[in-house]
C-alpha cells in the first residue's frame, strides 16, 4: 500500500497500535496484584479509546479508495 498523504499514514500507524501492539510484557511487569492489575487495565481501555478516536478522526481524510473510508457527517 501507498502512502497517499500525511493523514494516511498517521491513519495507519494508529491502526497498527491498535492491532498489533501486545501489551502482556508490559503487564507481566506492572501487575502484581488485584489493585495494580485493575490500574493497568483501565489505563489501557483509557490508552486505547485515545488511540482510536484519533484514528477516527482521520477516517474521513483517507483516500476514498481506503476500505475504511467513510464521508464525514
């Protein structure tokens, strides 16, 4: 694929955060405990639904060939 414009490619590096970034190691060294686990988890749900609204906010300046592009409405 392409790169076709700066958004674009930001659209993609959000995306690759968002579905190849395992975040187990990180965890293995965060938690150890009911309390640190729970942190950890919702301050990845937090991290994520960051991510992934700048993500959406790109949608619609993709090229209109991207199979994610929606027109803004």
């Amino acid at each position: 694929m392409r790169a076709k414009s700066k958004v674009h490619v930001e659209y993609e590096i959000l995306q690759h955060l968002l579905d190849d970034i395992d975040l187990q190691d990180l965890e293995q060294q965060m938690v150890d405990d009911k309390h640190s686990k729970k942190r950890f988890e919702d301050g990845a749900k937090e991290v994520f639904r960051l991510i992934n609204n700048l993500a959406q906010r790109r949608i619609h300046r993709l090229p209109k060939t991207h199979e994610d592009y929606e027109v803004k409405q």
